[in-house]
C-alpha cells in the first residue's frame, strides 16, 4: 500500500550508496595530499581540509535529508517563480559583484552574502534545473510548447540556457559553462519536442555557440590566461604554463594500472598546484591507479542512468526534467574534468564531483541529490496511483460485463 511507505522509503538505493562511496572516496584523497604535505595547505593544520571535508559531506547529508522530505508541490508549484528569480540573480550579479581567489584573481567566481563566502554557479546549477524544468511545464500547461513550428515558445528554454551560460562565461569560468549549456540542451532535448525539430535547433544551438564564443573573445575580451589553456592544450610541454597539465600527465603514467599505493604520491608534494581540487583525479590515478580511475567513472555514470531512468516513468514534465537536469549533471561534469585532466580537452577548472575538496561543491551536490530522490517519490508514487486506479477501473469493467445477459442464439 502506498501509505505504509514512509517518504525515505523512495531514496534512490543505488544512487545513495554510489553516493557516498565517491564521498569517501573523496575525503580519502584528500587526506592523502594534504596530510602528506604543507606545501598544499601553507601556515595552516595539515588535517584543517580534511576536517572541512568530512564537515561538508556531513552538511550536505543533512541537506539531501531535508530537500527529499520536503513537500514535491513546494519546488512545482509555491516556489517555480521565487527560485527563476534567485537563479537569474545569482548568474548575472556573480561577474558583476564577484570575488576572485590568490591563484585566479581575475575569477570572479565567489560571492560573500552575510558574511558567508561560496562559489556562486555551485547554487545556480540546482536553480537552472528547477528553473528550467519550471519553465518547460508553465508553457506545456498554457498549451505554448508542443507546436510544429520551428520557432515558438519552445525555443524560451534553449534561450534561456544560453543566456545562463553567457553569465557564467564572464566571470569567466569556461567549465562550468560548459557544464551548464550541456545540462540545459539535454534537458531541451529531452522535453519531447517534435523530431524535425531537432537538427534544425540543433544547427542554430551550433551556431550560438560560436557566436557566444566570438563574443567572448573579441568582445568581451576574455583574460589572456583563459585563451593560453587552449594553447597549454596544444602544446603543454614547451608552452612556460603547461607545468600544471605536465604533472598530472606524470602523475597519471606512474599510476599504472594499480597504482603507486595510497599516499605515496610524489606530485603530492608540491610540484602539483593545489592538486586536491580540480587535478585531484590525476592523484587518484596516481595513487590507486587506473582501475580505480574508471571504477570512479562507472559510479558516475551508474548515477546519471537512474537518473534517466527515473525520468523515463514520469508522466509530466517538470519532475522527468529535473531528474533529467541531475543525471546530466553527473554525465557531465566528471567527464569535462577527466577530459581536462588527461589533456583530452583544454583544463576547464571544474571539480570532480563529490571527491575534490569543497564544502560549498559538496553541500550542493548534496542538495542536488535530495531533489532527485524528492522527484522519483513523487514519479513513483504516482505511478503507483495510476496502477491502482487502473486496476479499478478494469475490475469495474469486468463486473459491469458479467451483468450483461446473454440469450440463446435465435431469440430476441
């Protein structure tokens, strides 16, 4: 019976535990490089990161509690327009209001609201989820975005991801933008348009993006450094700031295939810059090799499926996007961070998720997780109501059939 089951009873089982394995994962890591060395946490308590890590999981533990038990209609319907607001907010005054760090001052990534200091676009990525899934069901429901036409409503969401993406550029944070105009055209995607749609919107999504980038470069004039990654992505072994690609490739060739042992990393001490935050997969490859490597990867891809299979029951948009939204999330961004790190790609600057060091990464990955788990309750059980009444209905069928009275053949 549906009532008997209380609202943990619909967490995510697999989700949670590939969860919390890359959380330990995560908080084993750092340990290792920070506690080996100060030259990664100079004048400070080599175990002050690990104590940080650990409080962050914990927080966002709490956290993931508090967003699955929260009422469904609370992020559907009582705080759709609140939450674009804040999202539309938080993207634009982050390049304008932003803060920078000591190792990238011209990274207006952080803001301080009360006193509280975190990394803006880790709280805007929940909100353009819930924002863009939000959007997506008011123009269903005024009956503005399943049409045949190229161009209608339906394109508001896709503008809308670009015009986030935008936002993010000007800080300017290249990853993370990434990360948000793969999210959103996902989503787009997988609202249910109609297929002649697709490679039409798809060639104009193209075409934004080079003219997004054309903007950035000779408009917008990006910082030299971020055009000096893709030259470092070129050639990162003559160009003067390639040192920082050079050890994680010599980090992850020492690895093998199992590893040099936890904690006996020598890019470790020192010759990585802050090697626990964006390059901390070239440590795990370092230190338990190759197989842990990908054994990382399978968890985040076992995560964005039952996302995506959670969202394949739905029977409405909003909750089937926002699952969408998180499995994407976690399809995503790991791969962008691999691909950087490896030299597949130019470095983006964006976090493993749930193993780099960051309380305010971790707490909203958390979060993330939390709405998920809300959205599969509400997706489970109203497929369960649906079920049920469905059964009723057919056994009220079958009762009204065995009524009917059947003559002889030949009589009237």
């Amino acid at each position: 019976m549906i009532g008997k089951k209380g609202k943990l009873d619909y967490v995510d089982g697999y989700v949670l535990v590939a969860a919390l394995i890359l959380s330990a994962i995560g908080i084993l890591m750092v340990f290792s490089i920070t506690g080996v060395s100060m030259f990664n946490n100079p004048g400070g308590d080599a175990m002050s990161f690990v104590i940080r890590s650990v409080a962050g999981t914990l927080a966002g533990l709490f956290m993931m509690v508090v967003m699955t038990l929260l009422p469904n209609a609370m992020f559907r319907r009582k705080m759709g327009f609140p939450i674009l607001f804040l999202t539309v907010a938080f993207f634009v005054l982050t390049p304008i209001l932003g803060e920078g760090t000591d190792n990238s001052p011209h990274a207006y990534r952080w803001l301080v609201i009360g006193g509280v200091r975190f990394q803006a676009v880790e709280v805007s990525r929940i909100g353009f989820v819930l924002s863009m899934a939000w959007i997506t069901q008011l123009l269903v429901n005024k009956h503005l975005y399943y049409t045949n036409k190229i161009w209608s409503h339906h394109l508001i969401p896709l503008v809308y991801t670009f015009f986030c993406t935008l936002t993010v550029l000007l800080q300017p944070d290249l990853g993370s933008g990434a990360v948000i105009l793969g999210m959103g055209t996902i989503m787009f995607l997988s609202s249910g348009i109609s297929k002649k749609q697709i490679i039409p919107l798809v060639l104009v999504a193209l075409g934004s993006m080079v003219v997004i980038g054309i903007f950035g470069v000779y408009v917008l004039n990006l910082e030299v450094y971020q055009l000096d990654r893709i030259h470092v992505w070129l050639d990162p072994f003559t160009h003067e700031d390639g040192l920082q690609s050079r050890m994680g490739f010599i980090a992850i060739a020492l690895g093998g295939l199992f590893g040099v042992g936890l904690g006996a990393s020598t890019q470790a001490l020192g010759f990585s810059i802050e090697p626990h935050t964006d390059l901390i997969i070239t440590i795990l490859a370092e230190e338990l090799g190759l197989i842990a490597v990908i054994g990382v990867m399978v968890l985040y891809f076992l995560i964005a499926v039952r996302c995506f299979l959670t969202a394949f029951k739905a029977r409405e948009v909003f909750s089937a996007l926002v699952c969408i939204g998180c499995g994407a999330f976690f399809l995503i961004q790991p791969l962008i961070n691999l691909g950087g790190s490896s030299g597949m790609i130019p470095l983006s600057g964006v976090t493993l998720p749930l193993i780099s060091y960051g309380m305010t990464s971790q707490i909203s990955i958390f979060i993330m997780l939390g709405i998920y788990f809300n959205m599969r309750r509400y997706i489970l059980v109203s497929e369960a109501r649906y079920q049920k009444m469905k059964e009723a209905e057919e056994t009220a069928v079958e009762s009204d059939d065995s009524k009917i009275l059947h003559f002889p053949q030949g009589t009237r």
